[in-house]
C-alpha cells in the first residue's frame, strides 16, 4: 500500500492572476502557504481486476471508463492503469467548498501515489504540472494554477506566472 499525504493552502494576495487569461497579457503572480490540515491518499493493488474509488462516496466498477469522479477517471488514464487498484481519499477538513484548492491537493495527491505505484518518480514541477493539465485542459475545471504548484511544492510561496505560461 502506497499513502501520500498533500496539504491544502491559504492564498493571501494574486488570485485571479494565475488564470491563462489574465496572464497571457500581464505576469501573475499569488503569495500562498500550505497549511497543517491535509488529504491523504492510499493505493492498492486490488485482488481482483476491478477498480474501488472510494470519497465521499464508493465508486466499484469494471473498467476505468465506468468511474464517475472526472479526475480520477483522467489521473487514471493519465498514468495508463485500467483496471486492478483500489483508491481510498480521506481528508481532515471537507473536499468541497472550502476555498482551500482541495480538488487540486486531491490530484496532486492521486498523480504522485499513482506515479509511486507504478514506481516512477515525478519531480515535484512536472507533477504540479501534470495536475494543472488534468483539472483545467482535460476536465474544464474553471481555476488559475496557483493550487496545484502551492501544494505540490508545499511551505510558503511566491508563485509568479509568466505571459509563456
């Protein structure tokens, strides 16, 4: 069993400016911390070749296309695992609607114990990334990109985005 623990953050001042939209013209730039209240991750091979999501709900399916939550369902097709593994999401505060970028400590978290799991090691920029291109290309998620890169990196940050991206 492989089990990843991904803090959540505080944004003090530059939200907004890590959107594509505001930082292709202008340079952004978010000072945020990480904070002690965390999401952990656990990964497991399953006995058999189903695949167990377990959230706030439990998610039991056959095959990786069946799995309802999008970022699992992407971070799984990221990586190339279809079927066989057991997740399980625990959490010290709530997943949604906190204002602590929990969706992105949540991808942060699965890309690196999936990433273990496979026994490939992701630096921490390109695994940052990786969560950036999943939640905002491939799900639509409508966020900046501060979230990602604050909990991937962890402690106290100046995040600056640069109008290359």
């Amino acid at each position: 069993m492989i089990i990843s623990q991904t803090p959540f953050r505080i944004s003090f001042v530059g939200g907004g400016t890590d959107f594509e939209d505001f930082y292709r013209k202008y340079p952004g730039r978010v000072l945020s911390t990480s904070i002690n209240k965390y999401i952990y991750l656990s990964i497991n091979p399953k006995f058999d070749d189903l695949i167990r999501v377990s959230y706030s709900k439990t998610e039991n399916v056959e095959r990786r296309d069946q799995i309802e939550h999008p970022i699992v369902r992407a971070a799984l097709e990221e990586v190339g695992i279809e079927k066989g593994i057991e997740i399980v999401s625990v959490g010290d505060i709530p997943g949604r609607g906190t204002g602590l970028g929990s969706s992105s400590s949540f991808i942060v978290g699965l890309l690196n114990v999936l990433y273990s799991y496979l026994g490939k090691y992701i630096p921490i920029d390109i695994l940052a990334e990786k969560a950036c291109y999943i939640e905002i290309d491939r799900i639509g998620s409508p966020i900046g990109k501060q979230d990602q890169y604050a909990v991937a990196f962890g402690g106290l940050n100046l995040i600056t985005f640069n109008t290359d991206g």
